[in-house]
C-alpha cells in the first residue's frame, strides 16, 4: 500500500463491502482521526467539521450520516478489515 493522503476529501458515506476497497486504502488517516477522538470522547459535530470537512450546523443529516458511516468503516478495518493492523487482508 502506497502512503495514504492525510487530508482526502471524503464520499457522504463510506464502503460497506466485505472487502477492503481502495477507497478504504486512501482513507486510512481519516479512520484513525475518527477512532482517535471517538477514544478521547469528541463531539461528533467537530470531528465531521475538522476531519470530513462537513458543517453540521448547515447540513446536520448529511454530518451526521457520513460520520456515523466513516466512524463505523474505521472499526471495521480495524476489526474485520485489518487494514490498520498491517497484515495482508487476502
């Protein structure tokens, strides 16, 4: 895997393949910002500001659904997906 951007623009919703997905890949540092400050206990209006980029007091759904979505694809890939662990997911 190639060093994954630290900053992408993030879709409304995240995968829900069974398969890691190059969206996934390029994504690796938007999972960890969310599972960092879902950890520290961060309101979930700032995380979708600061880390997807979205207002949520201007579109409150749409924050709203893309950071339940994105924070539910970060454990995945870290449970399931193992994209985080380092090993091979084949």
């Amino acid at each position: 895997m190639k060093n994954p951007p630290l900053d992408p623009d993030v879709a409304d919703a995240a995968p829900t393949d069974q398969i890691l997905t190059a969206y996934d890949e390029q994504h690796v540092v938007t999972y960890i910002r969310l599972l960092q400050a879902e950890g520290e206990g961060a309101d979930w209006r700032e995380v979708a500001r600061v880390v997807l980029h979205m207002d949520s007091a201007r579109e409150p759904d749409r924050a709203r659904s893309a950071y339940q979505s994105h924070l539910a694809r970060a454990k995945w890939v870290t449970e399931q997906g193992r994209l985080l662990r380092g090993t091979d997911s084949k």
